[in-house]
C-alpha cells in the first residue's frame, strides 16, 4: 500500500508523523512524507524528517508548488497529520484516496476527511464543530478516539538519559524549536536561572533541545550557564523533577511522562511568534501593526479558556501550574522556586499526570484505519473545484 503523509510543524512532525511513518514501515507499506507549509515552522524539519527512514520526502516549498506537486502524486491513502486540509483534499481528490486526518482541535474541511483524535474530550469538540461545518450537505460524521500519538512517539526512544550531579532538584528548561523565540528565550532563562539560585542555590538546570535546533547554538547557551543537552526527551523528563516550557506539543509529553512543569507564555515571547488572519498581515506596518498583533495575541489567549495546555484542558482542572501575559523572569522564578519546594504537591501531581496519560497504540490503530480505508477505497465526497490554486 501506498500511503502519503502531510505534515508541518515540528510537534506534528516529531510527535504524529514519526510513530506513524514507524508503524507503516514496519508493515511494509510505502511511505511519502509531505512537508507542508507552515508560518511556525523552525527551519530544520527537512533535516529531522530526513531520519523517519520514509521512502520519498517532498518539502518544505511554496503553497503554489505544494499544490501542483500534489496533483501529480499517486498514493492509495492520504493521512494529513497537521496543516491546511486543502492539501490534503487536493491529493485525495487527484489522487482518487480516501483522505484520514489525526487532530487535537478543528480544522475547516474535515467534514470531507475520517477524522481521529486523542481523547474523548476531544471528540466531543470536534463531532460538534464537524456537524456545525458541514450543515446539512452530509450526514453526521463520529470523530474516533485512538489515544495520543505522542505516546507512541516517546515509545520509540531507546537511548538511556544520564543527568550529571547529584539528586538536588532538577529543572529542565525547553527554549522552543522556533530560532526566534529561542533569540528571546536565552537572555530570559539566564535571568530566571539567576533569580531562581538566589531562592534555591542548589538547584540543577539543564536545557533540552529538539532535533530542530542546531549544534551551532550549543556554544552561546553553555557559556550562559543553561546546561545546554540533546538527547531523548522522554529520557530527560524522566529524569527531572520539574519543567519550565510554552505551550505545546512537549505539555503531552510531560503528562504521559508525569513531570509536573510551569507552561509560561510571557507577552515577549508572544510578540516574535507570526500571527494569523489581519494581525499576520498588518503586523508589519509602522506603529498599528504591532499594537494590532498585541491585541490579536491577548484576545486568543483569552480563547482558550481557563487553560492553555493540553494536560488541563484534557483533566478540566490545574494539573500543569501556567502563566501568561505580562509576566517578568523573577515572576517565574517564583512560581519554580515555590513548586520545587512542595515535595508533596510535585509527587501527587505526577501521579496524576501518568493516570491522565492512558494506554499506547494510537499509531497501530491509525494504520489499522488506513488499511481499511484504502482496502475499500471510499473518499468522500468533495465539491473542491480542481483549477483552484494557492
């Protein structure tokens, strides 16, 4: 069977495309990798994509080139693991496939798409939204519940963590996989560290980078003291006792590893990160663009509710401590210092994170999907005009 995958950023690319692009090659299926475009990308996903081990690697290119280059591709099944469905529905339809998304949140289109998700949560959101969508041009669509496939991504680590010192309190500091963010995070992590010793002097930190950032940058973060480390993320989470990220896909990887942490979001970091819709495209004029990126910024974290990451969405409860907005490096210092020294709270809290997790297998049963569906061949239907272009 012949299966394309699309993808984009760096979480779906790690955390879905990887233990999938697994599974299918060890079932014997050809696989083709689509690096779709992405406003958050981090510049190195060709390089990280190039170790899946997949049989063909398109990308990252234009939306233009993306579109015609996926008209002429031949697949038996698309899995679209991230990005714009119009991608996905351009090959299924070209390609006559049947086309299978994996989602935590809605995306427009999926009414034309077998659609599969982590939890019941999840589901519940995306059956209504679906429905909404899609009207009454087709019947009701049932989102699928497979488990989380970034379970199954932390699965397929193998090599031993070793953290060096002794057992004092452990922080494990995640830069970002964005070089601009990552611009922003050195000096503030410096400053944070630096106030988080005058409360806790004992305290060991290590920085973990992802496979998107380059060696090149081990030199300026080690000279600033931040430890900074490459190895399996799931290995160092282990071996940790507390964590300082952003929101993303790692906030997972923390539950199914059970490492309490500090999901921050200062209002900085917010500013560097691209916007969608009219902040995106105003944000580069004199004086409105940035005022109106800042009031786009603070409506959206807004929207999220009372959470911003997925572990207390997931719970609809604080597991995770969070913080964002107007915040300052001594603000976080505190908050660390403050949940470092609560033995208590840090050992109930992973517990709870680890009952959170669930059960692995969310790739198998996706390729399960896949199997059937290209088996029976059924896309649905879809109205999408074929001389449309990007």
């Amino acid at each position: 069977m012949r299966v394309s995958l699309l993808t984009n950023g760096p979480g779906e690319l790690w955390g879905w495309a990887r233990p999938v692009a697994a599974e299918l090659r060890g079932r014997g299926h050809s696989v083709s990798l689509w690096l779709l475009p992405c406003q958050f990308a981090s510049g190195y996903e060709r390089t990280a994509a190039s170790r899946l081990g997949v049989d063909k690697l398109e990308g990252p290119e234009s939306g233009a080139w993306m579109w015609g280059a996926l008209s002429r591709e031949k697949t038996d099944c698309v899995l679209q693991l991230g990005g714009d469905l119009l991608f996905g529905r351009r090959l299924a339809k070209s390609a006559k496939a049947p086309l299978l998304c994996y989602a935590y949140g809605f995306q427009k289109g999926m009414e034309y798409a077998r659609v599969f998700t982590a939890c019941s949560g999840m589901a519940a959101n995306l059956n209504a939204r679906i429905k909404a969508g899609a009207g009454t041009r087709i019947p009701e669509r049932r989102v699928r519940v497979i488990g989380d496939l970034v379970k199954d991504s932390l699965a397929l680590e193998r090599e031993p963590f070793k953290w060096s010192g002794d057992d004092a309190e452990r922080l494990l500091l995640f830069p970002g996989s964005r070089p601009a963010v990552r611009g922003l995070a050195l000096p503030w992590l410096e400053e944070v560290v630096r106030c988080l010793r005058e409360l806790l002097p004992a305290v060991q930190v290590g920085t973990l980078f992802s496979p998107f950032v380059p060696e090149s940058e081990f030199p300026v973060w080690r000279d600033a003291g931040l430890n900074p480390m490459r190895g399996e993320s799931g290995g160092a989470m282990k071996c940790a006792n507390y964590a300082l990220t952003q929101p993303g896909t790692n906030n997972l990887e923390m539950m199914h590893c059970g490492l309490p942490a500090l999901i921050a979001a200062p209002m900085d970091f917010l500013k560097v990160i691209p916007a969608g819709g009219l902040a995106g495209l105003m944000s580069g004029v004199p004086l409105l663009g940035p005022w109106l990126k800042e009031r786009g910024i603070r409506r959206n974290l807004s929207r999220y509710g009372d959470f911003m990451s997925w572990p207390n969405r997931i719970a609809g409860r604080a597991l995770m401590d969070e913080l964002s907005g107007d915040i300052t490096p001594r603000d976080i210092a505190r908050r660390l210092a403050a949940s470092l020294r609560d033995k208590e709270k840090l050992s109930r809290v992973r517990g709870e994170l680890l009952a959170l997790s669930g059960g692995g297998g969310a790739a198998s049963r996706l390729c399960d999907a896949l199997e059937m569906e290209a088996g029976e061949n059924r896309a649905p239907e879809d109205p999408m005009l074929t001389d449309r272009t990007i």
